[in-house]
C-alpha cells in the first residue's frame, strides 16, 4: 500500500505535464506529495522516515520555487538532488561502517557484513546513475522527453538494477546457513 501511496505525486504530476504543462505539474505534484505525506503520517502513527522528509521538503522547496518565479529549472533539479542527497547519506553510512541498507533491510535478509556494505553501494551507484539521468533529461532533452522518462524512465533502470543486485547478493544471503555443518 505504501509503494502504491507513492506513485500518486508521480501520477499527478504526468497527468498535469501532459494536459496543461510543468508549471501546473509542480503545482499537483506539490499538492500530492502534501496529501500522500499525511496518509503516510496518519497511518504512522504521526511519523515520517528519514526519506519521506527528505521528500516532501525537497518537493516544497522545489516545486514552490518553480511556482513563485514562474520557471520550471527549479523543479528540474528535485530529482536530481532528492537522488544524490540519498547517494551521498547511503555512502557516509558505509563510510562510517552502519550501511543504512542493513537498518532499513535488517529484517528482511540477513546479510554478511560484506553483503550489507556492497549492497549499501549498489544503492549509491543506483542513486548517483538516477540523479544523472534525471539531469540529462531534464536539462538536455525537450520537456515532454524529460516528462516521459520522469514517469516512466526509471522502470527498465530500476528492474535491471534489482536483478543485478540479487546476482551481485547471491553469496551474501543468510551466511549463517551458507556455513557448512559439523
């Protein structure tokens, strides 16, 4: 549910792009993202993640700029800094030996200490690849090219990259079980 309550600024802000324009793309996608936050908050019990602030306060900064002074650059950038603003935490963590991958995934794989740490990296160059793609489209290509592959660009990217990370994983998955027995 949470994944899907995602989509939604993304949706509006296609639908808005494709209909009236991306001034009135930020204006929905600034409107969406406001809304999803508080569902996300409600259903939270009040709280965001770390990620989800980064969001929205991206998303109000940029988007409010491009509505303040009437020019798309700003809204341009959002991606691009979310992207390497999430890069760049990702790689202090695994600088500083706490990959955040191991926080947010703990749960849910049980990893060697290599495996989180080469995970946490894949994530980083995963963040680093968007955030440059998301230049390039938004500042080398027409409008509806960079709208186009802001909606739906990051799909093939993002599939290639989750099978590469789970041939790349494969020998880190549950080393306790990998272990032979005595």
């Amino acid at each position: 549910m949470t994944a899907l309550l995602d989509f939604i600024p993304l949706i509006a802000f296609f639908v808005a792009a494709k209909l009236y324009g991306v001034l009135a793309a930020a204006g929905a996608m600034l409107v969406a993202t406001l809304i999803v936050a508080v569902i996300h908050a409600a259903r939270a019990g009040g709280k965001l993640t770390r990620q989800q602030w980064v969001t929205v306060v991206l998303t109000v900064v940029f988007c409010g700029l491009s509505l303040a002074f009437h020019d798309d650059t700003f809204i341009k950038w959002k991606s691009t800094v979310i992207n390497s603003v999430l890069a760049a935490g990702l790689l202090v963590s695994v600088l500083l030996g706490k990959p955040l991958m191991q926080l947010a995934l703990g749960q849910v794989f049980r990893l060697s200490p290599a495996g989180w740490r080469k995970l946490t990296l894949a994530w980083v160059g995963y963040f680093v690849l968007m955030a440059a793609l998301q230049y390039y489209f938004a500042f080398f290509t027409s409008n509806a090219t960079w709208i186009n592959f802001k909606t739906w660009g990051w799909l093939p990217v993002m599939l290639v990259f989750m099978v590469g990370q789970f041939a790349l994983l494969k020998n880190h998955l549950n080393p306790d079980l990998a272990k032979p027995q005595k």
